[in-house]
C-alpha cells in the first residue's frame, strides 16, 4: 500500500529531536507521476522557521536529467545526479554517521558531506514537499506520485545496506536492513502508527507496492540442441524454483549453480525459433523468451496418414501434423540434402520424401536419418540407401576465376577435378588488346583450378574476362569417359593485381626557370631551371640553346640528374651584348641522353619558358685613355677620355683620385705640384661591372717648356699671342 500525493497541497510531515553527534537513518520509496523539475520526494532536516539547514533530493532536466541531492546551509551542493523514470519506484536513503551525511538515490551516493545537525524539535521529516530556500518557512516544491515504506532508524547503515533497501522486494528484506526502524506510514503491510505524521490535504492509499512486483528470468541460455545444458537466473525472488518448462514441456531436474543462477537439461520439443521458459517460484511464475533449435532441422508440414507398405511405416508416423527429421549419418563420400521442395502435397507415404546428396562413389551407399514427431515426442532411426552406377555425364563448369597480387597469372577454380586430354591446353583467350595466353595448365597441387599464364603481367588498371574455345579432347573432367569443359567466352575475372602497369612515356618539360631579371656582365652566370614532370636521369651534357644578341651561345646542363629539376648554366664572355632581353630557344642533348627510370627518352620541347625580356648582357668594357701632359703649370688640369664607363680611379703621385665622366671624357684638377715627372694610370667600369684595360700616362710639371715643345705649339699660339700683343700697344 502506498500513499497518493497531488503535487499540489499534499504532504505528511514528522517532527522529532536529533543530535548532531547521534546516528541516523531515515529511507523512503517514492514514485513521480511525471517528471516535472524540482519535485522533492522528501525533506529532511527542514524547518519552517526558515533555517535552511536542510538535505533533500530534488528533480532536475538539467543534463542529464535525473533526481540531485541537495544540501542548503553554510554550503549549497548538488553534484550528484542519478537519472529517474516517471511511473518507476525509486529510493532514497539518508545516513547521518555523526560527522557526516550520505545522500543515496536508489543505490548510488548522491551527496556525502560533513555537516552538523543542530538540536531542534522542530526539525523533522517532511514527506512530498520541501521548505523553500528563501528563508520564509513556506512549504513547496510538491511531489505529485506515490510514496511508501518510510523508515527511521537510529542507527546509521552502510552503503551495502543502503543498496539493499533499494533492491529489497519484500518487508522482511527492510526489516533485515533497519531492524530497529519504525514504519511511519500507515498501511496493511507495515506496523507503526499514523498518528506520529501530520498529514497536510487529506492524501489517499492504495494497493501499488514498491515490494509486489514478484520474482522474474533476468537472463537466460538459448538452446541449440536438444541435451544443452542451460542456465537461468531468477531476481526477486525469495525461495529457489520448485520447476521450470519449455513451451510446456517439463525440463526436469533444475541444479543451483551459484547465486540465484540454475542449470537444467534442454528437452527434445518442436524447433519453432523460439520457446517460452516459464519458472514455477515463489507461488507464482516468471517467463522469457530463448531461441530454440533441435537437432532435427528439417520438418514436413503437409502429409497424410502413412500405410503399411510404407518403408518408413512406424506406428509412431500415425499423424498427420508435423515430423521432422536429422541426419545421423551421411552417404558414403556425400552429404545428404533433405529437399521438401520436392514434395506433392498430395502424396501420402513417407517414403516419398525427397533425398539427394553431393557426389558419392559408383556403388551403393547407405544414409541414416532420424525423425522426431512433436505432437507424440515419438523418435526413431530410418536408412536410405543410393546406387550409383558410377557414370559422370557431367561436363566441368567455371566456378570463378581470378588473378593474384602479383598480376603474373589468371587461377581458374573448376567445379571438379581436371585435366589436359590428347586435344592439348590451348584454346583460352583473353579479353585485353595484345594480351594473349601464353600457357594453360592444371594446377600441381590442387588439380581443380587451371593456371592461364598471360603474355604480360596484368596490372591493376586491368578489366578482363576470359574464353574458351575446345578443341576437342582439350581441358577435361577426370571421369571413365572424360567430359570436355564447354566453350565459352565473356568469364568474369576477379583481378587482385596490385602491379602498376608499364611506363612507356618519356619525361615531358612543366615548366624553365630563367634568371632574375636585370644587367650580367663579363663573368656573370646565367642559370636556368628545366623542370619536368618526373624524374630524369642525365648523361653528358646537355644544353639549353640561347641567342644573346644575335649570338648563339649554349647553357651546359651542371646538376640535378635523377630529380625532376635540371640546372644549365651559361657563364657571359668578353662580347656579349643584348640590350633587349635574350632568347631560351631550344634544348639539345648534345651527344647526352635525358631519360626516366624507365629508360623512356625525354620530349626535348620546352614547355612555359620564363619571361626572359629582363635579362640583359653587357659584355663589352669601356675603353678609357689619360692625355700625357708636360706643363709649366703646377696646379694642372689632367684629361682623357671615358668611353662608357660610369667610374673611374685615376692615381697621380700615388693619390687617387675618383674623376667624373662626362660625354666619354673626363678631367681632374690637380693640387700645386713640385717641378717633375709623374705616372699615371686609370681604372674604371661600366654599369654593369665590366673593368677596362688600364690606362697610363705621364705628367710633366717644367719650369719651361723644351723648345721642341714650343716650336711645336707655337705656330699654334702665335696669332693669339700677336692679337694680344697688338692690344696691349693700342
């Protein structure tokens, strides 16, 4: 009998004194009708003076769903969780062991905290609802379900005993775990007194109890023979089985294996799939579904009252319900086929009954089956007898065929033994575009498979199928009188190979790399970079052909063979010259090879040359000279000319000096020099780093000028002198 709570305004309520120091244990059985959030199935410690000293389990949606313990007072925790059903029985067992209080929620701790219980005889239990947190005393948070079997007990219990209250289907059970308790909830199967509780909105009680769900097969053995030793096991029951059944039929002696596990022996009844164990305990039963199978597999459904010329008569076939058979042994070298397929309905003997088997030897040979009719558990044996006359009339087939990993052979699996006749191994053919049968041979050890060895190795790329033409007395079965395998074409093959197929094509150009952009002079290397789209394994030296100018000249292969980047080199020489950007033309072997692994020549065609325009030569060095000078001036000027180069170093009297050039001369004032004889030289580069030649000269600082040297300049400067003359007189 439980106690029905609305969720609404009803609840039980018991007051008593406790002690922080003293042992306790109070456990209840609650049922929720729907799982609606903050349920509380009981209080504990609760007073409605507001103090929230109070321990209590709640329900929560929050992930995962399920009841939380709860604990209100200095600390506020609700780590523990354990998952609910509505319309199920749950527990709930707190234990105060004096310096701490454990929360179980069916069997499983939900809070353990240390916690002081303050003496109050206010405090109590309150039984579907709880006092509210905001301190005001107010009851709320109602369980709308059932509640039973309420305990207190002054004792605290452990884990195991906790666990037990929970499992417990009986009230012995309880009484074996709280014997002290007192039962606070008034009803048929307990003791105690209602008038302990105050009772807030007249609940009501009815017959729903926690502890009658009865005993029940929580596991159980399927059978697959008739004479399996099998087990069961039994939950919720107080006493052992006295019997148990298989679809009605007894299994006679039940053996206790451990616990509340049994063992019996399975019985000889009708192979339906499936049979009903039902086991007699408790004065009531518990029942499961096992499948089941015997040991006679096949049944005819359909038959009519057997006669005495019968040769299976016995008077145990006196039905015309089901008989199913087994075989006990087999025809000699064969396997018997019991094949109801074959039977007409119509047909009244049991000796009609169908039986083939798979090849057996020429002669006579002798098969026996067993039968078994459920409707009378009658049993027996019968023999079949086969002759064979020992001719094969059967020609070979193709069972399948395939070719291995290796790719070097198609394995033929015929459906019997074979050989080669006097018509020889040819006729097979292969379905691949140039690929023939090289041989054909029955296979040394396993002489059902013949081995067709192709003309190449198939690859993994391969679709193939074979044929066959026969030529008569060509691939046979190994009967007195050989039958020749049929010819026939478009065989399906399996191809497993896992070979590449062969590289037939040469290495082809991606792309060529050029030189960054900008002037090379005398000296300068120009390289490039030919990639390719595999691997390329170079001898001698290959070349890539430029024109620099107008001028034809060759960049040598220097590096990469065996990558699939080749680097050609072209070191520019004393003359080159291209002002517009130089040409890749074309590449050459040169007397070289160029190759891939697979010794395929390469395609020499350069594929997306590099811009090129860029790249400029300046081969040729400027040229510069020194003017010899012989001067009376001591702060001469000394001149000469440039050329194109774009910086100069002239040393004079070891000082160097850096004259500017200017229109391809160029000229340097001198500091005041002594009376003497100075050499010269001058160095210089063009733009894009080409020296020129050295240039020398002297310099002649003189008091006077020799008189060669003015007879030679003085008809030069005599008119001037003269002009000057004339206006210095007026």
């Amino acid at each position: 009998m439980a106690i029905n709570l609305n969720g609404v305004d009803q609840w039980l309520r018991e007051s008593f004194s406790k002690n922080s120091n003293a042992a306790l244990t109070v456990a209840i059985k609650f049922k929720t009708d729907t799982l609606a959030v903050d349920q509380t199935p009981v209080g504990f410690f609760n007073d409605d003076s507001g103090i929230q000293n109070g321990f209590y389990p709640q329900y929560t949606t929050e992930s995962p769903a399920g009841v939380r313990g709860v604990i209100h007072g200095s600390t506020y925790n609700q780590t523990g969780k354990v998952a609910i059903s509505a319309d199920t029985w749950h527990s709930v067992v707190l234990v105060n062991d004096g310096s701490s209080i454990t929360l179980y929620l069916d069997d499983q701790p939900a809070e353990t905290v240390s916690y002081s219980i303050n003496t109050n005889t206010n405090d109590g239990m309150l039984i579907g609802a709880r006092v509210n947190s905001g301190n005001d005393g107010v009851i709320d948070n109602f369980l709308s379900g059932k509640a039973a079997y309420y305990r207190r007990s002054g004792s605290a219990i452990s884990a195991v005993d906790a666990a037990a209250y929970n499992s417990a289907t009986n009230v012995s059970e309880i009484n074996a775990v709280l014997p002290d308790g007192a039962d606070l909830i008034s009803n048929s199967n307990e003791t105690g007194a209602a008038s302990a509780l105050t009772v807030n909105g007249s609940p009501t009680y009815d017959a729903d109890d926690p502890l009658s769900s009865g005993p029940s097969v929580s596991s159980a053995d399927d059978i697959t023979s008739e004479g399996d030793t099998a087990e069961f096991t039994l939950s919720g029951n107080s006493a052992a089985p006295v019997s148990a059944t298989l679809n009605g039929t007894s299994v006679g002696t039940l053996t206790l294996v451990s616990g509340s596990t049994y063992s019996y022996t399975a019985p000889l009844i009708a192979d339906d799939g499936t049979a009903d164990l039902v086991v007699s305990v408790d004065s009531t039963t518990a029942s499961t579904v096992i499948s089941y199978a015997n040991s006679y597999p096949y049944e005819l459904v359909t038959h009519g009252e057997p006669d005495a010329n019968s040769a299976f008569f016995d008077t145990a076939f006196a039905t015309n319900g089901p008989v199913e058979w087994g075989v006990v042994t087999d025809f000699d070298s064969g396997v018997v086929v019991v094949d109801w397929a074959t039977m007409d309905a119509a047909e009244d003997e049991l000796n009609d009954i169908a039986l083939h088997s798979t090849e057996v030897a020429a002669g006579e040979s002798t098969a026996t089956l067993k039968y078994f009719v459920p409707e009378s558990g009658a049993t027996g044996t019968f023999q079949a007898t086969a002759t064979v006359d020992g001719t094969d009339e059967t020609a070979p087939t193709i069972s399948s065929a395939s070719v291995p990993t290796a790719g070097n052979n198609i394995a033929v699996q015929m459906s019997e033994s074979m050989q080669v006749g006097a018509g020889g191994s040819g006729g097979w053919t292969v379905s691949l575009a140039g690929v023939s049968v090289s041989s054909a041979s029955v296979d040394g050890t396993d002489d059902t498979i013949i081995n067709l060895t192709p003309s190449r190795t198939l690859t993994d790329e391969d679709t193939l199928t074979i044929g066959y033409t026969q030529p008569g007395d060509g691939f046979q079965d190994l009967a007195a009188t050989p039958n020749d395998l049929a010819t026939l074409s478009g065989q399906a093959v399996t191809n497993n190979s896992t070979q590449q197929p062969p590289d037939v094509t040469g290495p082809v150009t991606q792309s060529v790399g050029v030189p960054t952009a900008g002037t090379y002079a005398i000296g300068n290397d120009l390289s490039f970079t030919v990639n390719w789209d595999e691997a390329v394994t170079v001898t001698g030296i290959p070349a890539l052909n430029l024109d620099i100018g107008g001028t034809s000249r060759q960049a040598d292969y220097v590096s990469g063979s065996g990558s699939a980047a080749l680097v050609f080199t072209y070191t520019v020489q004393a003359g080159d010259e291209d002002d517009s950007g130089i040409a890749v033309s074309s590449l050459t072997l040169e007397g070289g090879t160029l190759q891939d692994a697979s010794s395929n020549n390469a395609t020499l065609t350069l594929n997306s040359v590099g811009d090129t325009s860029g790249v400029l030569v300046d081969g040729v060095a400027p040229v510069i000279s020194i003017n010899a000078l012989t001067t009376t001036d001591t702060t001469p000027v000394v001149t000469g000319s440039a050329g194109d180069a774009t910086s100069l170093t002239l040393v004079v009297n070891s000082v160097t000096y850096n004259p500017t050039p200017s229109g391809g001369t160029w000229s340097q004032q001198l500091p005041e020099l002594a009376l003497d004889t100075y050499p010269m030289t001058l160095n210089g580069q063009d733009a894009a780093g080409n020296a020129a030649v050295e240039a020398q000269g002297t310099l002649s600082v003189v008091a006077e000028l020799p008189v060669g040297v003015f007879a030679l300049i003085g008809p030069a400067i005599e008119p001037a002198i003269s002009n000057s003359l004339e206006d210095a007189i007026g």
